[in-house]
C-alpha cells in the first residue's frame, strides 16, 4: 500500500493496494441470492433465508436469461485483513484474455462539508 499525497486544493488522502480478480459471468437475477452468517443462526432464520432464495430465484427465471461480467477482486488491507468485493463489469464480455487478472484498488478519502451523514 503507498499513501496517495494530500492535494493542495482539496484535503484527501488514501491508498493504493494491488490484488488479485477472477472474472466471471453470472445471470443478473441471481445476483441478489447469498446466505449470510445470520441466515445460520437459527432453524427460522434459514427458512426465512430459503423463502428468499426460491423468491429471488423464481423471479430471475420468470424475466429470462440476462448475463452479466463481475470481478471478484480480492486484496489485504493496511490491517492484514483479506477483504473480498464484487465489481459489476456490465454484460458486455471484458477484453481481457484470461479469467485471472491484476487488480489496483484506489482508495481515497475526502471531507465533504455539503453533506452529513
């Protein structure tokens, strides 16, 4: 990670990490299905999470095939952390060559006085 300078015009500051990406196709539908810790944590919230699925699942089926490019882009963080995140690439096929590429993440922090949060 190397720190991106503060400008002169607007306070920032930020970091630049190198990872890795797969790229893949997924249908557009079935974006929205995952399972998450809490979906584990008990019998109802399984079922819960199941109802979800098959919703999610019978609604992608009924609006048809639509694909999709991600990037699953995987980099440590300044604390060690693996962090994972999915980057929508849009339906057209990306120009890369192979599925595995480099990745850069830019990170960059600003104040913004025109907006709380």
């Amino acid at each position: 990670m190397s720190i991106v300078p503060e400008d002169k015009e607007q306070k920032s500051v930020g970091g630049v990490f190198t990872g890795t990406a797969k790229v893949g196709e997924i249908l557009a539908g079935f974006s929205q299905i995952a399972l998450t810790q809490q979906d584990l944590t008990s019998p109802v919230a399984m079922q819960m999470a199941m109802s979800r699925i098959y919703e999610a699942m019978t609604k992608a089926v009924e609006s048809g095939p639509k694909r999709k490019f991600i990037a699953e882009v995987k980099f440590v963080d300044s604390m060690g952390n693996p962090v994972v995140l999915a980057l929508d690439l849009g339906d057209k096929t990306p120009p890369f060559m192979h599925k595995d590429v480099k990745a850069r993440i830019l990170i960059e922090l600003t104040e913004d006085q025109s907006s709380t949060f």
